[in-house]
C-alpha cells in the first residue's frame, strides 16, 4: 500500500500571517484565485488535518474524512458532531496512528492549519503551498508557523529541508502567488 503523502496549505500576508489577534483569518485573506486553488487541492485529498480554529468554509467540506487537533480526548475519538471527522491528541498517540484509525493510510493528507498543526509536520512535507498576499499585512496576527515573525514563513521552510518552486499567479487581481516547497530528497 503507497504511502500517506502530506502536503501543506497555507495563504500568508506579506508580514507572515494566517489569521487576525482573534485567530479569525480576515476578509482580506479570502482571495477568489487562492479560494479556487485551495478548493481544488482538498478536493484532491483523502484526508484534512486542522485544529479547532482552522476548519474550511466550503460546500464539500462535510463530505471530507478529517482530523482534528485537540487535548479533549486521550488518543483518538469519534466527533460527536461530524461522522467523517476524528478527534486526535497528538500526546496520545502518533499521527499514523491517528490516519490509520480514520480509515486512510495511502493517498493525500492536506494539512491546513493553524501554526502548531503546521509545526508538527515541517519534518514530514512532501510539498507546503504557501501563497503568499503581497498587499495584506496583519502585523498584531497569528503567525503562519512557529518561529515567525523572527524568521519569513520562507526561511521556516528552507530550513526544514524543503526548496521552493516555481512561483504560480492565482489570483492577478490581488497579485497573489502560490509557490510549491518540496523536499530536497524526494
């Protein structure tokens, strides 16, 4: 059986952040060419790993397997409130561990958030698109990652081993690009 690939999704504004000091991502954030882009990719995804704050405003979105972050539970629960979605304490168990109990051990994890979530996997990225919005800054925000703002959401990426891209217009309107980190060994 192929491996569980994870990839990462993030829209930055230009000072490194994904959401307001209220941890709510600002309208300015919602960009219609990154709304289409991140539509697409969690579309593609056998499973979405967020935390409490970082679900997506989408129509498929309850037709996803999901895995929420949380420290309500020991290990692993069912979400009382969403038959395709498991609740994962990563003190408990690993997130193997947690995949496999969701019921996807191959195929595409799309981790979307928030910082802590997306610290856990900065050694494990097959690809982190990071879309950047030139023209937005929330300088009292919530940073993208751990370790930002002292270093760029790019610095973090670089040095966790991933090497960027080709930058991709998505949005000319707001000049917003989205730019594949890869792992330099895969």
């Amino acid at each position: 059986m192929a491996a569980l690939r994870i990839e990462g999704f993030v829209i930055v504004s230009a000072d490194g952040r994904l959401a307001n000091a209220a941890n709510v991502m600002p309208d300015d954030l919602k960009i219609e060419g990154d709304k289409r882009f991140f539509t697409a990719a969690l579309d593609r995804a056998d499973l979405v790993v967020h935390g409490r704050h970082s679900g997506e405003e989408q129509p498929n979105a309850p037709k996803r397997r999901r895995i929420i972050l949380t420290r309500k539970v020991a290990a692993t629960a069912p979400d009382p409130s969403n038959p395709k979605a498991l609740l994962w304490n990563p003190a408990g168990c690993s997130f193997d561990e947690a995949s496999r109990v969701a019921g996807v051990t191959s195929g595409m994890a799309a981790i979307i958030g928030g910082p802590a979530v997306f610290g856990m996997f900065m050694d494990r990225y097959d690809v982190f698109w990071l879309s950047v919005a030139p023209r937005v800054r929330i300088p009292d925000g919530e940073p993208c990652f751990p370790g930002v703002p002292d270093r760029t959401p790019q610095e973090v990426l670089s040095a966790h081993g991933l090497v960027a891209g080709a930058p991709e217009l998505i949005d000319a309107a707001q000049d917003v690009s989205v730019t594949p980190w890869r792992r330099a060994d895969r």
